[in-house]
C-alpha cells in the first residue's frame, strides 16, 4: 500500500509538470502580481506595492501544489522602478525558494504611450527529499537532491492608453535540477524555459464601471501551453468581480475588495475542468493581500 500511495504522488508531481517539466507556480492573479513573472512591471504603476499571495491548488490531495508570494515594487523618480519578491514553491516532498531583485525603466514613447524594459536576477534553492518518503526502495530515489541555481531574467511591458501588453521571461539560465548517475539511471534534469505574452484593455462605461478583458499564455519546453482568458469588472474603484478560463484546465471566479486607499484583498476560487480531480482533488485558492502607498 506504502509503494501505491507515492506511486499516486509522482503522479500528481508529473501532471502538475513541476518536477519532471519543471514548470514556475502558476497563478489566477497575474495581473495585480505581474512583477513575479515581468520585472519590467516593477513600478510602471506610479505606485509602491507590498504584496503577500498565497495559493493552494487541489485541497484534497495531500502534498499538492502550495506556493507563498512576498513582493514589494516601488518607482524610483520619473523612469526607473525597483523590486524584490520571495516565491515559496512546496509539492509533496519537493520545495523551491526564490529570491530576485527586479529593475525597469520607462520609455516615453508618447504622450500616451509608455515602454518600460525590465531585467530580473537572483537565486533560488531546491530540496527534493526523498528519504523522508521512504522512497529508497528504489536505487535511483535513495538520496536526496539540494541545490541552488541562479535566476536571470527579462521583460517587456507596454502601455497605450488603457491598453497593455507584456512579454517576459523570468529566467533564462538552465539550472541543474538533479544529479546524472549511472547508465541505467535517470537523467539530469534541468529548468525550463518559460515565455509570458498577455494583453488587455479596459473599457470605460460611465464614471463608475470599468470592464477589463484579457489574455495570458504561458509557453514552456515540453509542457503544455496554458492560455488564459479573463474578464474582470471595476465598480465605483471599491469592488472588482471577474471570472477567467484557463484553456482546458480551469475556470476560476475573482472577487477583489478595496477596504481602503492603501488596501485591497483579492480572492479566486478555481476549478479544474476535469470532473475527476474535482471530485477527489478539490478546487484551488487563491488569496492576496496588497498594501498600496503613494
């Protein structure tokens, strides 16, 4: 029972592509945490942001993916925006800490246009624990895997009117992920490259609402491309409600309440759109908590 018990583990760890694709947490609430995946965000907003992010996926399922957020930006004078974020990644038995440092800078290509350029650097470590398992039946799980790799990245984010466009990569570097052994052993895996392309645009309607659909398309090696399609609206600057479709993954509802000028609290509920893992897996959380300062 023991040995079917992680044989149903290191099948949610491939499904969810993070060990053996080696995929970055995903998110439903990219937009008001951009900077975690486009440095070139950091600060582009004229504000400063200190933001906590918790997301829980799958509930029901012991070890599933859980990923904690901290990130501040901040502008730094007319062009230049700072930031740094702290990303805390556990499936199961494997557990990715990041920390990088973000730096942008604006272009002014009109009097309604803005292009602000970005680059991310920093580190992140990696602890695959094995042994704590019991997983050393088998020769090629029987020691545990920690490392720590460098993270270097960069990003585009374009602004026209109440148009944006964004374009990134968080890093470019192939880390090693786990140690090569013999021939008949497994191979060294390595991290993934992972590009961003979103858009959006928000639509005015009377003074109070504000209607903003848009789009986010993940791109990895050897995984899956994950699109999202989202809606959101705005009433009266005070509450945001918004539902987004994670192509044949997910659909996702978000509530956002701003409680005062300088904080908001954002929640989404997601859904996968297997009705198996619904059923046995749970649906997934989403929290964040945003202190805004001028």
């Amino acid at each position: 029972m023991k040995k079917i018990k992680y044989i149903v583990v290191f099948a949610v760890l491939i499904a969810s592509g993070k060990l053996f694709a080696q995929q970055d947490p995903s998110y439903s609430m990219y937009r008001y945490n951009m900077n975690i995946i486009n440095p070139a965000h950091a600060g582009s907003n004229g504000h400063t942001d200190l933001n906590f992010h918790i997301r829980n996926q799958w509930t029901d399922i012991d070890g599933a993916p859980e990923t904690q957020t901290f990130s501040f930006t901040k502008p730094m004078g007319d062009k230049i925006g700072i930031g740094i974020s702290v990303v805390n990644d556990r499936i199961d038995i494997t557990k990715e800490t990041s920390y990088t440092a973000d730096f942008s800078y604006k272009i002014q290509l009109s009097e309604i246009s803005d292009l602000y350029l970005g680059v991310k650097a920093g580190a992140y470590s990696l602890n695959v624990d094995f042994l704590s398992k019991g997983i050393g039946f088998d020769p090629e799980f029987d020691e545990n895997v920690s490392r720590t790799n460098g993270i270097f990245g960069a990003g585009a984010y374009l602004t026209v009117n109440k148009f944006y466009a964004t374009l990134s990569t968080p890093n470019f570097l192939n880390g090693k992920r786990v140690a090569e052994t013999d021939n008949d052993g497994y191979t060294e895996g390595t991290d993934r490259l992972h590009m961003y392309a979103g858009a959006g645009y928000t639509f005015d309607f009377g003074e109070n609402f504000e209607l903003t659909p848009a789009l986010m398309a993940r791109f990895v090696e050897a995984a899956p491309t994950s699109v999202d399609i989202s809606a959101t609206l705005n009433m009266y600057q005070m509450v945001e409600a918004g539902v987004s479709y994670r192509w044949d993954e997910s659909v996702s509802f978000l509530a956002l309440i701003r409680a005062a000028e300088w904080l908001r609290f954002g929640y989404v509920y997601e859904a996968a759109s297997d009705s198996d893992l619904n059923d046995y897996g749970g649906g997934t959380h989403e929290l964040m908590l945003q202190f805004r300062f001028n």
